[in-house]
C-alpha cells in the first residue's frame, strides 16, 4: 500500500538530486558525448549565429540584440518549465546539466525571430511568417528532433507549441517596437 504521508528531509532530497545527478551524468557521457547529435546540437548553437551575422541590419543591431536575448531568456525559462514538469525531455543535450536545450532556447529561436522581425517590419507579414515559422517549428523541428532521439515527448503534443512559438513572437514584436518608440522621443 502507497502512503499518501511522506515523510522526506532536506537531506533526503540531496540524496535522491545526487543520484538523478550521477545516473545523468553517467548516461551523458557514455551515450551522448560527443555523438553524432552532441555534434549536431554543437553545429545548430553556432550556425544560426554565423548566418545571423551575415544577414543582420547592423544599423538596427541593439533592437535586432535585445529582440533575440528577450526571446532567449523566455524560450529558455518555458523549455526549463516543460522538462521540470515531466512535459518532454532530452536524451540528448549538449550540456548535461542544464535543463534546456542550448541550441534551441539560445540560437535557433532568438536568430529565427531577429531575422523574421528585420525582414517583416509590418504586423500582417509578420503575423503571417510568424505563423509558418511556428507550424514549421511544430511539425517539423520537433518531429526531427523525437526522431534523432534528441527530444521525447511525454504529456505534451506538437501541436501545443504553435501557439507558444507564435505568442513569444508576437509578443516580443511588440515589446521591442514599443521600446524602441519610447527610447526615440
């Protein structure tokens, strides 16, 4: 019979975050470091980057930068959200102990959401590349990942990212342009 009063300690907890720790860690560098996705997830942190570079308004850099670490620190705090709730996990991480997936949160989706605010300055081009990218991310990112055995999915569904893909976006469209009105006057 379960006990539905348990009774844990703070030094009970340490135990069991200890052991989670060591069995990651182990699994990380046994099966995942430097793998064919360790070096896959290493080239998508620094591709998006370089090709960012190229293309980027360097006159708008500062809205094009705080745009990016706005997305990044939101993609970051959800993505962290969803794997410490059970949503998904990784199997394969670049860093081990970090809950988020590095290439995703900190380039893929600040420099796909700079590139799309530069290149769609109107709300209506915007919202509808803002759509594609986020069916794109959904449908096709996603499905990539589960099958490279990078991202698995337990109580969340594809299509439950659009929308939230599609929110950041759009949101933070309005945050910077807003800023940028008010810093101009």
């Amino acid at each position: 019979m379960i006990s539905t009063s348990l009774s844990v300690n703070a030094a009970d907890l340490y135990e069991i975050q200890q052991k989670w720790f060591d069995t990651h860690y182990h699994y990380w560098v046994e099966h995942v470091l430097f793998s064919f996705n360790w070096w896959f997830l290493l080239l998508l942190t620094f591709i998006p980057w370089i090709i960012w570079w190229t293309l980027v308004n360097k006159s708008r850099l500062f809205e094009m930068i705080t745009l990016g670490l706005f997305v990044a620190a939101i993609a970051a705090f959800l993505d962290s959200v969803g794997v410490i709730w059970g949503l998904w996990t990784y199997e394969s991480k670049m860093i081990q102990m970090l809950p988020e997936l590095i290439p995703i949160d900190y380039s893929v989706l600040p420099v796909s959401h700079m590139l799309l605010y530069q290149w769609f300055p109107r709300w209506r081009s915007f919202v509808l590349a803002h759509i594609f990218l986020s069916a794109a991310g959904a449908f096709i990112a996603e499905p990539l990942f589960v099958w490279m055995d990078i991202y698995e999915l337990h109580a969340w569904k594809h299509i439950y990212s659009i929308p939230i893909y599609f929110a950041i976006g759009v949101v933070m469209k309005w945050f910077v342009s807003e800023l940028k009105m008010r810093t101009s006057k």
